[in-house]
C-alpha cells in the first residue's frame, strides 16, 4: 500500500529566523513538507532514451537528462512561502544550488536511505499561490503554493 504522505526538505541557505516558522515546519537548517503524491509530479528536462535501428541491429540510445519536480504545497502558512522566496533568491544572488531530500521520487541507488539528495535551482518564476485572506494581522494562503525545482547535474537515462 502506498504511503499517502513523503516528506520533501529544503536546505536554507539564508537566515529564516525572523519569519517565525514553526518548529516542525523549519528546524534551524531544512524546511519539512509533507505532502500528497498526487501533489508531486516529475519533471525531465532532456531527451529521452530511444530505440534506434542501425545495420549491425537495434540498440539503445543513452541521452542525458536533467531531473527535477513541481509540488504544491498545501500548507496555508505564507511565511512559508516567503521562506522559499527567500532561499531562491539567497541562491541566485550567491550563486550557489539549492539542496533538497527528496522522499517522493528516490533514485534506486538512494532506496537504502530513502531519500535522494538533489542539488539545483528553485525557477523563481514558478513560485506562485492563487490568493490570500488575512486573519488578525497574519496573512494564510488559500490554496498553498507551488514551485518548480530542476536538479543541474545530468543523469543517464
């Protein structure tokens, strides 16, 4: 049976202590989600395997791709996205790739630790929300927000 909720951390690289997350979401160093599978779709940037006739017989085709995700993120908690805003922008300014676990889509040489640590860029462009209520002077999402990640090394199909 399928396991309806993975986790998915992201590693800040940016101080986030002035946001006031909350302790199970933010523990100093990652951010923990855990979200739906349905809520996980795969992304591929690259060619794919193919199947090609020559005249000594078929063989495969090896491309190199790059892997990466789109999530949306259920919480309601808009610091949350901030705090992603935030580690994305730190990223392009200092130049360095974001690192995430990645507890949805392991690779299979990862599957004895469960997660597969992906190292690569959040497009600040794909972070978006529908809309926003504020309550009491704290503003909540009304549908969470997504955001597209895709890993910079390449790995073979």
């Amino acid at each position: 049976m399928p396991v309806p909720f993975q986790q998915l951390w992201i590693k800040s690289n940016t101080d986030l202590s002035g946001l006031g997350l909350r302790e199970d979401l933010f523990d100093g160093t990652y951010l923990k989600f855990f979200i739906e599978d349905i809520h996980y779709e795969q992304i591929k940037v690259g060619n794919e395997s193919t199947l090609e006739t020559t005249a000594r017989g078929d063989f495969l085709s090896i491309s190199l791709f790059r892997k990466g995700y789109k999530v949306l993120v259920t919480y309601s908690e808009a610091n949350l996205k901030t705090a992603i805003e935030l580690i994305t922008k730190t990223s392009l300014q200092t130049d360095t790739l974001i690192e995430t676990r990645d507890y949805l889509n392991p690779e299979a040489e990862d599957y004895s630790s469960g997660y597969t640590v992906r190292k690569g860029i959040i497009s600040a462009r794909s972070i978006s929300s529908k809309g926003a209520i504020v309550s009491e002077g704290i503003r909540f999402l009304l549908d969470g927000f997504s955001f597209d990640f895709i890993e910079t090394g390449l790995r073979y199909v």
